[in-house]
C-alpha cells in the first residue's frame, strides 16, 4: 500500500501546477489510487481498464479522470455493502474526439448524488474554458445499475478559437 500511495503522491504533486496531462498520467494517477483502495475495500473493490496504448498520449486537463474515479468510489461504490466495479474507458469516435468513460455499478442517481455536485460542475467549467465548447461531460445511468461519467476532448488536446 505504501508503495501505491508514493506512486499515486509522486504523479499528483508535480501535476499540481499543471493544466494539462495526458491520458496516460493521468491513467497511472487513477490507478494507483485505486490499488490504495483495494487494499482497503478488499474484494469488495473490482477494476477494468481498457485504454488503448495509442490513446494514452492524448492531451487531457490534470486531475479530472481522477476526479470521475473518486466520485464512482465514493458515490457508488462504498455506500454499497457489496461494492462493485470501477470501468476505465477509452476511445476515440467517429469524428476523431477521444471519449474517456468512467462507469461503475454501484448505487446510482438518487437524492444527494444526481451528477451535479461541484467536482463535476468544476470539470465541466474547465472543459468549457480549456476547449471553448468543444468538450464535454456527459454522467448517465449505467445499466443495470450505477453511473457512467464520459469526458469527450478533441484528439489534439488545443483549443479552437
């Protein structure tokens, strides 16, 4: 656990400062978060990732695939007595923009977590400011259960004013 919680420090402090990742680090980032909370969660905790390794170069705003990982914990996941899984998605679509999924099957929309709260209004803030309306945050019902959170950028990570 230790050696998760180095990795998962070491690639957040620097990045800090920094606007701009890529999939990648910010893949790395995720994971070793979720290896801390494995140990924790145990088997109650499950993880997929299926993020191609010509995506993981793809310009992507710091902290904000862990910021979707953090929410599939903590609002879907550990509310759940049994836990669940935790998908790490990556793909590019048809008009070349890359579409990041985090999903889980956890608890699901309800009262207190509807996809508004203020890490998901601060990511569509950022979105909109980095991409000038070229991006976007989709959070959707997963089915049968949980939620799934879609970060779409363009391939090129820039701006088009």
């Amino acid at each position: 656990m230790l050696g998760h919680l180095i990795q998962y420090l070491r690639r957040s402090l620097p990045d800090a400062a920094d606007d701009m990742s890529t999939l990648g680090m910010e893949l790395e980032r995720a994971l070793a978060y979720l290896e801390i909370l494995k140990i924790r969660m145990g088997d109650r905790l499950s993880v997929q990732v299926d993020v191609p390794q010509a995506l993981r170069a793809t310009p992507l705003p710091a902290m904000m695939l862990q910021t979707l990982v953090e929410n599939a914990i903590k609002h879907g996941l550990e509310p759940r007595t049994g836990g669940g899984t935790v998908w790490v998605r990556a793909r590019r679509d048809d008009d070349g923009r890359i579409a990041v999924t985090v999903a889980d099957d956890g608890a699901g929309f309800n009262t207190q977590t509807s996809g508004s709260g203020i890490g998901l209004k601060n990511v569509r803030e950022r979105l909109r400011l980095r991409y000038a309306g070229e991006a976007s945050l989709a959070v959707i019902a997963n089915f049968p259960s949980g939620v799934a959170a879609t970060i779409t950028v363009p391939s090129s990570g820039v701006r088009h004013d």
